[in-house]
C-alpha cells in the first residue's frame, strides 16, 4: 500500500513533518511449498509466516537534530490525504511499530530527504498489524 502525502504522521507522541510518503509493505519470511508427483510444478502453498515493514520518507528542510532513535517502539498513526472520492476520513494506525532504519540522503540540488523504517507488530501474533479506521 502507498499513500503519497498524508495530512499528518505520528510516532508516538513525536509528529513527523513535511513527509511525502507512507508504504507498507508485507513480506514472506516463511513459506510452505509443496510439489505435486504429476510434473514439475508446485501444487500448493502458503505463507504461515510474515513479515509488515513500514516506510516513512520525508523532506528534511531544517537541520535539527533527528529526535527518532533504532529500536524505539511507539505507535504509529497517520491519516492519508483526502481525495475528491474520499467522503469519509481515514486512519491508519499500528499500535506497535519499531524504528529499524534511519536513512539520509542529499540530491546535487542540496535537497535532503530521510528514510525511516519500522516493523509493524503484531498485538497477538494473530491479528493484523495494520489497522485502517474510517471516520
């Protein structure tokens, strides 16, 4: 899922500016695979293990200091921006997510950009970790 610039993203308590995109991507990190004895191809499978990685890129207009630190676990909340189709307001939030990457870069235009990424939790192992809340 990608939304291009959301209204307003939060960790935590700690409002995250001038960001120009929110994804969410999920990931196999276990599968299950099997062939079947008629030929070469799989039969089945099924993916009973995964993996929700979360990136946040943003402007970086001022030079202070970067207050989001590895490790750091919050929720994360933001509210996508609203389209002529959008009658209702949407949320998405996940209530646990933890800061694994922290990444800058600078264009020869002096522009600089950051890259944070978390992994979203799970509250139980079960449910989704990504929860959209409409209004």
């Amino acid at each position: 899922m990608i939304w291009l610039n959301p209204e307003s993203v939060a960790f935590g308590t700690l409002e995250i500016g001038e960001v120009e995109s929110v994804v969410v991507d999920r990931e196999a990190v276990l599968t299950a695979e099997e062939f079947g004895d008629a030929g070469p191809f799989m039969v089945f499978a099924d993916v009973p293990k995964c993996r929700v990685r979360v990136r946040v890129a943003r402007r970086v207009q001022d030079p202070s200091p970067n207050t989001l630190r590895l490790g750091e676990k919050a929720s994360l909340v933001f509210t996508p921006s609203r389209n002529a189709s959008s009658a209702s307001r949407l949320s998405v939030i996940m209530s646990n997510a933890v800061v694994i990457s922290i990444v800058h870069t600078v264009a020869r235009s002096g522009a600089s950009k950051q890259v944070v990424e978390f992994l979203a939790l799970s509250s139980d192992g079960a449910k989704d970790p990504v929860i959209e809340i409409v209004k």
